[in-house]
C-alpha cells in the first residue's frame, strides 16, 4: 500500500489561518490598549470622590446589571484578593457559573475581571467597553454639567464588570471592593454573603485615622439579612461590625468563635489545613499557598461559600479539589530559581508582619536580600521595620506608578531601620533587582550564601513590574 500523500495546500491553509488569528489577536490587543489608556486618564483608584452617587446613576442606565446576579462581596484591609479567589474557585467547583472581580491587576486590567475562572479577552473586554461607553458618556456630561468631575477609573471599571458577568450571564460574582466598602463603587451590589478580612490602619486619608472609623466605612457593604463572615479582629472593630449586623438583622459569623484553623502544617508547595466553620470540619485540605495568613483566608472563604449555599456542610471532595487548584499570583510567590526570587503584594505593616512569618514558615533563605519600592503615601517606617528581621540586606528603589516614594527618602527610612550598612539605593527596579541578585550571588561565591535570595515587596505595583521584568507577565 503507497503512502498517504501529502496535501501542501493544507499546510498553506493552515499557516494562512494561524497568520489571521495573529493578526485578529494583535489588532485586540491594540483595541484594549487604547481603551486601557482612555480609561486610565480618568481620575485614578487613589484620587476620587467617596461617593457612590455617581456609579448608581451609571448602573441605572445600564439597567442595573448588578441585580442580574448573586452575590458574596469582600472587604478588609488584607487578605482580600486572595480570599475572593478561594471563595470564587469553590463556588465554580459547585458547578455555578461565576464571576471575579478583584483589584488592583500586575499585567492587564483584563485580569480583574474573571469569568468562569478566565480573565476576560482582550476583544471581549473591548466589545464591553464599547457597549458601556455610550451611557458613561451621558453620566460625564451630566457630572459636568453639575460642575462635577467625569467618572474615575474605578467607577467605570466596575460599570464594564457588572455589565461583563450580566452579559454572561454569571450564576454568582465574588466582588472585592476597591477601598473601603459603605461608598465604594462596587457597593451597589446587595450582597448575600459579605466577608471582612482582617482590618487594620490603611488608607487613612480616606477612610480615617482609627480603626472604629475605617471598621464603620468597611461595614457599609453589610447588607439587611446577609450573612457576615468576619476574620479575627481587635475588639473596637469586632464592636462595629456586632452593631452593624444587629442594626440590618445580619448574622455574624466569627473566627475563633464560629469558625477557626483548628490545625495546619506545612506541606511541600503549600499546606495541610483542618478548617472548623460552623457545619462541618473539614480534615487534611491542601491549599497550595503558604503562610499561616493564607489558611485564615481559606477559612473565611470556606465559611462564606457554606453560607452562601444554604449553610449546609460542603462536599469534602469539591472542597480538596477546589483549594488544590488555588492560585494567588503575586502572593509569596516563586517567579526565578537560580538564585531564588519571591514577590510578595504586601503593603502596609500588617501585610508585612504576615510576610516576614510566612517566610520564615515555608522558605529555608538564611540570606534574604529585600527589594523593596512603596507608595509615597504609605507610612513606609513601620513596613520596613516587619521586614527587618527576615532581610539581610535590602535595596530601596522606585516602582513605575508617579506614586511611588522617592528612593532617596527611602533610604534615609530605612538605615534608621537597618543600619546604614545594610541599605542599598538605585532609581530603577531593574538596577535594585541587578544589585540584589549581584549580592545574593558574592555571598554564595564566598560560601556563606547557602539558602539564599531575593526578595521583591512594598506594593502590588512594584510585584507587577517585577514580574513583569523577571518574563511572568
């Protein structure tokens, strides 16, 4: 029998369809970028007006998409994306279409809005926008005409969001909040379950000097008859949550007292978790992200999506199958071997302290050189003085956002934390991540470098652009 001959036409076919589908996807790519840009020249995440007004006035001409799905919202001052992403992955595992929106991204605005466990396309995102833009235009005018600024990026962001998941349409939207919770825009949503994260001084600018007056703002998403899951708080934010959930006829769910950790060790690649919620306890689930603040986050997740499903226990099986498949990008994660390279989205202090525990935990590095950039309206003293501990050495730069603290202060900071002779400056994350691995590697050259490595924090923007150069993004 001859052999089968070969058809150069289909070759040629083929190559001529792989070329089209470039060209579509380039072409898409383009689309969201300018899209992207219009959108971002709008008042940024950190410069509006704590309003919710505004975004109601857009979600009424849109026909209130928000109201198209379920919902269980987030807030907190840590902790929060990764919960969502927990939360979101078990509601999937239930077969339940869902919806994730989340903030801020590391390397596309498309990766804050997830459908089915997907960021939307590029083409996607911009055939949304293009059905969104016509009525963000007559709330602009209206703002204008009320000498009011147009709508803020956040504010548009969430409008594509919810139109995104309606369109769908989702079963289910786990929702974080961009800042706060009683005015923030995605607020609009009437959320059955509502989590709260650990609260902690951030954002004081907006949300208040204490923790009872920023606690009072993030309570604002606690809705009549939801049910709130909340971390373990301090005593004057447990006290503002207890009021809020009595004054709507919410019920209170709190960790140590309805739900806990009631065990956990650490596993390769992650750890092994024992979770008490209130209809069950689940024995023996791996969760393949480290740190004690993670299993606390799975937890809560846990409890809400229970709640959220009529407080009956879950499925053990769904449950391992779910949290197996956990990511959290940006969160201690491995993004270079040789020598080792970490980053880590930690922000504020409390971030920071849960950082340096979480590595001492999952990561033998007895020489740990920190790169570090913060925003310049963070207060980076107490953020740095966490990382002293864990950080031989760091390097002090700038990450890519006009927001970022000048290096030159920052080190000024930072020797008062470390000592002079353990700080290092550069203007650039390229040159700071150069002379962090150059370091990491004298000492391993010298043989006192055994279990060693770096180190990037400070923001989720200097995560971003870290990864970004490091070929993760």
């Amino acid at each position: 029998m001859s052999a089968a001959r070969k058809d150069p036409g289909a070759a040629r076919r083929q190559s001529a369809k792989e070329a089209r589908a470039a060209a579509e996807d380039a072409a898409a790519q383009a689309d969201l970028e300018r899209v992207y840009q219009h959108i971002v020249s709008r008042a940024p995440e950190h410069d509006f007006d704590p309003t919710i007004d505004r975004v109601r006035r857009l979600f009424e001409l849109l026909g209130d998409p928000q109201h198209a799905f379920r919902t269980i919202h987030l807030t907190g001052t840590n902790g929060k994306t990764s919960t969502a992403r927990v939360a979101e992955r078990l509601v999937r595992e239930h077969g339940l279409r869902t919806g994730l929106f989340t903030s801020p991204h590391l390397t596309s605005v498309t990766e804050r809005i997830v459908v089915d466990g997907e960021p939307l396309s590029a083409r996607r995102f911009v055939e949304v926008w293009e059905d969104v833009y016509p009525y963000v235009q007559v709330v602009d005018a209206e703002l204008a005409e009320a000498g009011q600024s147009q709508l803020s990026f956040f504010e548009v962001l969430t409008g594509v969001a919810f139109a995104a998941f309606a369109d769908t349409p989702v079963d289910v939207a786990i929702v974080e909040v961009g800042m706060g919770g009683e005015w923030d825009s995605t607020n609009v949503v009437d959320a059955e379950v509502a989590v709260v994260t650990p609260v902690a001084l951030d954002h004081e600018r907006w949300l208040g000097s204490t923790l009872e007056e920023i606690a009072t703002v993030k309570s604002g998403i606690v809705k009549d008859g939801a049910t709130v899951v909340s971390a373990a708080q301090r005593p004057e934010v447990e006290e503002v949550l207890r009021a809020r959930a009595e004054r709507v006829g919410a019920r209170l769910l709190r960790e140590g007292v309805d739900l806990d950790v009631a065990a956990r060790q650490v596993a390769v690649g992650g750890q092994l978790l024992d979770l008490r919620t209130p209809a069950a306890l689940y024995t023996e689930v791996f969760l393949p992200l480290h740190g004690e603040h993670q299993a606390h986050n799975a937890l809560l997740a846990l409890a809400a999506v229970e709640a959220f499903l009529g407080g009956r226990a879950l499925d053990g099986q769904l449950v391992e199958t779910a949290f197996a498949d956990v990511t959290s990008p940006g969160r201690l994660e491995v993004v270079r071997s040789s020598p080792t390279v970490l980053v880590d989205a930690a922000h504020n202090a409390a971030g920071a302290e849960a950082l340096a525990v979480a590595l001492g935990e999952a990561f033998d590095l007895r020489h740990l050189v920190g790169v570090v950039a913060i925003m310049a309206d963070k207060d980076a003293e107490p953020l740095l003085a966490a990382l002293e501990p864990v950080l031989s050495e760091v390097v002090v730069t700038r990450n890519s956002s006009e927001r970022s603290a000048d290096p030159t202060d920052l080190a000024e900071l930072a020797a008062d934390v470390f000592g002079e002779d353990r700080v290092h400056s550069t203007e650039r994350l390229d040159e700071a991540l150069q002379v962090a691995v150059d370091l990491v590697e004298r000492d391993d050259a010298v043989g006192v470098g055994t279990g060693s490595g770096v180190l990037v924090t400070g923001s989720v923007v200097t995560v971003a652009d870290a990864r970004i150069l490091l070929g993760r993004g």
